[in-house]
C-alpha cells in the first residue's frame, strides 16, 4: 500500500491535478448553518493575518486513476468551502474575479488539450446533479427561489440552508474584505492531503489520525509558560491549582481555546489573531512573567474569569440571582457567542468572590439552601447588581438585532472590544459603544422579521420562543423537542380548507412567521395532513405545545385566512420588537407600524438583500423587465410549451387568463414544477429568469 501526504493550499487541490469524487457508501452532506457560517468567521479573522496559512486539516483519498480520487475523510469540509467560493462568484462585478472563482470549482475545460469541462467535486450520485447544477454551475438564484418540496434528500436541503447562509454573510463585506478573503482562500487555507491506493489502507489511516495522539491545548502550553515563571517551591502547587481553575471547563480543545480568545479579548480590548497561542502569550502572560506575577494573574485574572465561563455554559445550576440567571439562559439560546467576552466581563466585576475557591456558585444536588444562599447574594461578593442586570439586558439587545441583521463576526467582535473598553473606563451603560442599537440596526432587524424565513428553522425557533415569553411576560419551561410547524400545508391543491386561497397569496404567506406555531415534538410531524382543521387540533392535541400563547391562540380561529396570518404576522413582529425594544425610535413613533418599504430607507446604506427572494414587481420596476414581454418554458421531449405575459402590475400571466406574483407560483400552475427561476427564458433572447435576477440583486446590494 502506497501512501503519500502532502500540504498544499486550497488553490492547488481545486485544479485539473484533482479530480474528487464522493464514493456512495459515504454519507451524505449533513453540515448546518452554524457549521459554514463558523468557518467563514474563522477564515475572516485567519485572512487579517495573510502572511498565517489556516490549517483545516487533512483529507483522505483513494487514488482511481491518473488524476481522479474518491474522498474517505473530508467531503463536509470540500462541499462548504465550493458553497463559499461559489457564493463569493456570485457577489461578484468584476468578470476577471468571477472567472477565476469559478475555476475553482468547475474545470472550465481546454479544447486543445482534451481537457473536458466538469466539476472539480462530484457528490453522491443522489445529490450530484443538484449540487452541480444549482451551485457549481452557479444557478443560485434559482436555488434562493426553492422550496424545501423541490428537494430529494436532507443534503440537497443542507445545501440550500447553508448557500444562503453563506451567501448572506460573505454579502455584509465590502469588495475589497470578499477580495482579501478570496484570496486568503485560495492561498492560505492548506490541506494536507493523504492518498492511497487502497480503500482498506485508507479506511486504516482514517482511523489512525482520528483515534490517536492528543496534541497539547493552549492551556497545557501556557501552563507550561505560568510555571517557569514561578520558584521550584511554588511551581508545583499553582500547577495544581492551574489545574482545580481548569479541569472543570472540560477537555473539549475548540471550547478551551475560545475561552482564552475571548479572555485575550479583555484584558487587551482586541481580538486575537488566527495566532491565539502567539498573541496570548506576547500581549497578555509575558507581561505577567516579566512582573514576576504570575500568581496575580492565576489567582486574579485566570479563577475568576475561568468561574464566569462556567457559569455562562450553565446558568440554570448556579446559586446567581433569579433575574440574572434568566438572562444568561437567553443569552445561550444565541448562536453566536461573542457576548460571552462583555458577560465574562460583567460577571468579575459583579461578584467580587468569583474567584475564591472557597466559594461555590453552583447549587449543591437536591440542595433548597445553597440557592436561596445565592440570592441574597452575600456570600458570593455581590455588588452593583442594576449595573449587572442593564449590562445583560443591553448584551441581549446587541445579541438580538445583530443576528436579525447577519452582522458579520468581525462586526460582532468589533462590537465586544468597543463595549469592553468603554466599561473598563466606568462609562454609563447606555453611553458604552457596542452596547447600543442604532437606528439603521433596528430598521434592518424589523425588516428581516417582515421578510420570509426559509431555510433556517433554528432561527425561527427562537423569535418564536422569544415572541411567546413576550405574550406570556415570563420564561415559557421548553419541551426536549420543539419544532416549527406551519399552519398551512406545503402543498394545498388537494385541501377543501384552502380551495379558496390562490397560489400567490399561499405562496407569499407560507414561510412568514406568521404561518409558523411552536409544537412538541420533532419537525415534519404535520406535514401528511392537508386540512386547516386536522393540522390544528394535532398541534394542539400536544400538552406542551399549548405552552405557547401564540400557539394556543390558533384554537380560537377555525379558518386559516390571510386576515389571521396577517393579524399573527403583525402581533408576533411587536412583541419581538418590545422584547428587543426596537419597537420605537427616538422621536417614538412606532416602527412596527411601518411597512418593509419605509423602513429600508431607514436601514441605510448598510443593509443588504443577501439571498431574501426578488419579486416580479421589484425587477418589473427595475426596467429589467417590461411589461407586455413574454417569457416561455419549453419541454421539447414531452411536447410542452408554456407562455407567461409579464403584467404592468409586476405579475406572470398565463394563457388561461390566470396571474402570478412569483415564478414559482406560475410554473407550478403550468407544469407542476417550482423551480421557477430555472424554466422561463425570454422569448426575444432565450435569456434564462435567474439571470434577470441575479442582475437585479447585484444592482440592489
């Protein structure tokens, strides 16, 4: 068996030397959102060091032929970054860039060499067309367009989720940061590629490098610093010591290490680097050794910042006050977690007994005594708690609206390193930069609310949870599962309940959070049921689910018309703009009454359209589209052939007479399939509609 490794940047694995392909007997794509959306952040921060390679380890592969390789160990990470670089192409104007990124991920063959044009990447055989045709090819606005019914498998699904989540987030950069990352991309992000020519050898070194050898953290290599520091009478018991502090955060490597960024970010009022072990040592515990006081920062700095760490992972067990417990829970529930660096901050200067030993912030098991301790807050050093509580309430504000509004992580750190130097130079809570949500913020956050939501149920789940605890005024006990559900069904040609609702009224309702009710129990679970009727009372059957105020409430309607998702759209979009108090402005006038329309000129310059879907009216509008012209989908090997007339009204007009808000809804009703971007071409230049479209987003951002 031949083996040989090698290290060569992204740049050099997507070329002709590479051909990958995904065996069948591996699994399928199953990374989520907040999988691609961290290693953009990662990458983001790695590429303001470029002079740093990015390591994201290994791949494994079984040579086929000359150039052509089967994947055993790193397909989730290979199919993330063709979505990233596909993403990048697609926000692209200048043709050069656009070229050499989709290189990347399609070999744009040579004639003369006999070099045929294919994907550098070909999955499953189930997922390969889809994949290759909507992402490789660069089809994404046909994607933006899908529905979850227009997918075959949880991968193609997985794709979709995280294309537009990746297009969303690399759309807040400016073109000179996608440059920089781009770049960075393709010439600093290594792999170290492992082949073989045998699938048991390969299977053999899969198990090899992920079963055995333990490389060292950057606790254990700035122990190792903390105690040369120290006489040999010393050393050993603050080794020991080190030890009590950091056993207890556990020996998960990723978790250790964004502890010690977020504390570097503290006590320096900047991020570290991709670098940490570099910068944490330079900027923070060679100070401490040249000092010779190490024992301050182990005893001072380390305990009590290690404590708040354990208590942010598990608020719900600590002796903390009522109030400050239920915020920190909040804060949990988001899934980014650079508030934890302000709350870390908060809590050490909070309680002044955070790092004595002595002291114990968790309640005993079965113990009444230690949690009624804890709130009279005596033992534990309490002071200043209005400062604690206006600090959280303000973190969950910035948590909030900086998710609503896709802030990038470098924003988001940006946004931590302002609000710790401003409250370690004692400011007032509301004057304290990055604790505060400007106008543009709140407009954009209430504009995401107004829009459609597909494609990530996780953040539906929480404004849901959220709009709820609002209604209910107090933290609603959540079920092991909870799902969103939608109160219409996916398809309703068949349902008696909505014979009267038309294709584009459905179709613009139906992935609104209006539509959408909390229930018990996992997601699908109502998706058989056709009828307006059954669905609710499956919904409510669910003692759990009727937890939810505005879960309950669908009881008292027994029709779903437009006029009750309407009065739910408008009703959960207030409470949620009370709970994040971004319902007013400063002259008080009430946001929530504004339509999506007025508040984008109060968004400002910073928002962007990211992969939100584009209207028939909005590009008619545009002049890219004119009224009276005609679109056509043709089906030659069935011997179909529809027309649609684009309407004044920004509508799709069949030849039955019938109109559309959306190509999906039309060529649904023409030939039974959704993927409407994808099937209409202009009848004067067989010009595709993603086209059209993806020229009016391009011309919007």
């Amino acid at each position: 068996m031949a083996i040989n490794a090698t290290e060569k940047p992204l740049g050099k694995v997507f070329t002709p030397d590479y051909q990958l392909s995904i065996p069948s007997f591996q699994r399928a794509y199953i990374w989520k959102p907040e999988n691609i959306l961290q290693l953009i952040s990662d990458l983001e921060e790695a590429c303001k060091s470029p002079e740093t390679p990015y390591f994201l380890g290994s791949l494994i592969l079984v040579r086929e032929g000359d150039t052509s390789f089967s994947v055993i160990d790193g397909q989730q990470r290979l199919v993330s970054l063709s979505i990233i670089t596909a993403a990048l192409r697609d926000l692209e104007h200048d043709e050069e860039w656009m070229r050499l990124l989709d290189a990347l991920i399609v070999e744009p063959g040579d004639k003369l060499r006999g070099i045929t044009s294919q994907p550098r990447l070909t999955l499953r055989e189930r997922d390969a067309a889809f994949f290759r045709e909507y992402v490789q090819e660069g089809n994404l606005e046909a994607l933006f367009d899908m529905n979850d019914e227009d997918c075959s498998s949880n991968a193609q699904r997985n794709i979709i989720a995280n294309t537009k989540q990746a297009y969303d987030a690399l759309a807040q950069l400016d073109e000179e940061e996608r440059h920089r990352f781009a770049s960075y991309l393709v010439n600093s992000v290594t792999l170290v590629i492992v082949t073989t020519d045998d699938l048991d050898g390969a299977h053999r070194i899969f198990d090899v490098m992920n079963m055995r050898g333990l490389p060292l953290t950057p606790s254990d290599v700035f122990k190792a610093r903390a105690m040369s520091g120290l006489p040999a009478a010393a050393a050993d018991a603050y080794a020991s010591r080190w030890d009590d502090i950091m056993d207890p955060l556990g020996d998960d490597a990723a978790r250790v290490e964004e502890f010690f960024r977020y504390l570097h970010l503290i006590l320096t009022h900047k991020p570290a680097t991709g670098k940490l072990i570099e910068d944490f040592l330079s900027d923070v515990l060679n100070q401490y050794l040249a000092g010779h006081s190490i024992e301050a920062f182990i005893d001072g700095v380390l305990a009590p910042y290690a404590m708040a760490w354990r208590i942010l992972e598990r608020p719900s067990d600590t002796v903390l006050p009522d109030d400050v417990r239920g915020r920190l829970e909040a804060l949990n529930d988001y899934r980014h977690h650079e508030w934890k660096a302000v709350a870390m901050w908060a809590l050490t200067h909070s309680f002044r007994n955070l790092g004595d030993p002595e002291v114990s912030f968790f309640a005993q098991r079965g113990s009444h005594s230690a949690r009624d301790c804890g709130r009279t807050a005596d033992p534990l050093g309490s002071h200043d708690r209005q400062r604690l509580g206006e600090i959280l309430c303000a973190l969950e504000q910035v948590a909030g609206v900086d998710m609503l509004n896709r802030r990038s992580a470098i924003d988001r750190r940006g946004h931590t390193a302002a609000a710790i130097r401003d409250l370690d130079k004692g400011f007032p809570v509301r004057l304290v930069r990055g604790l505060s949500v400007s106008a543009a913020d709140r407009a954009g956050a209430l504009i995401r609310l107004h829009g459609e939501l597909q494609g990530d149920p996780d953040l539906v789940r929480l404004l849901l949870v959220r709009a709820n605890e609002q209604r209910a005024g107090a933290r609603i006990p959540r079920p092991r599962a909870l799902a969103v559900v939608p109160i219409m069904p996916l398809d309703i040609a068949s349902a008696a309940s909505f014979s009267s609702w038309t294709a584009d009224l459905h179709d613009y309702w139906m992935y609104r959070l209006g539509n959408m009710v909390l229930m018990q129990g996992k997601e699908g679970q109502i998706d058989r049921l056709t009828e307006y009727g059954r669905r609710r009372d499956r919904v409510l059957l669910r003692a759990d689910s009727c937890r939810f105020p505005l879960t309950k409430q669908i009881a008292d309607f027994n029709e779903c018309t437009p006029a009750m998702l309407e009065y739910r759209q408008k009703e959960t979009i207030r409470l949620l703009a009370e709970y994040w108090d971004i319902r007013y402005d400063e002259s008080h006038a009430d946001l929530t009454s504004k339509p999506p329309e007025q508040l984008s000129g109060d968004a400002g310059s910073r928002q962007t359209r990211g992969s939100q879907r584009v209207t028939i009216k909005q590009v008619v509008a545009a002049g890219l589209l004119i009224p009276g012209e005609t679109l056509v989908w043709e089906r030659p090997r069935k011997g179909e052939r529809w027309l649609v007339t684009v309407t004044q009204e920004g509508r799709f007009r069949l030849e039955d007479g019938s109109e559309y808000a959306s190509p999906t809804a039309a060529a649904r009703a023409a030939g039974g399939r959704s993927a409407g971007l994808d099937v209409w071409k202009r009848t004067s230049n067989g010009e595709k509609l993603s086209d059209i479209w993806k020229a009016y987003r391009l011309r919007t951002r």
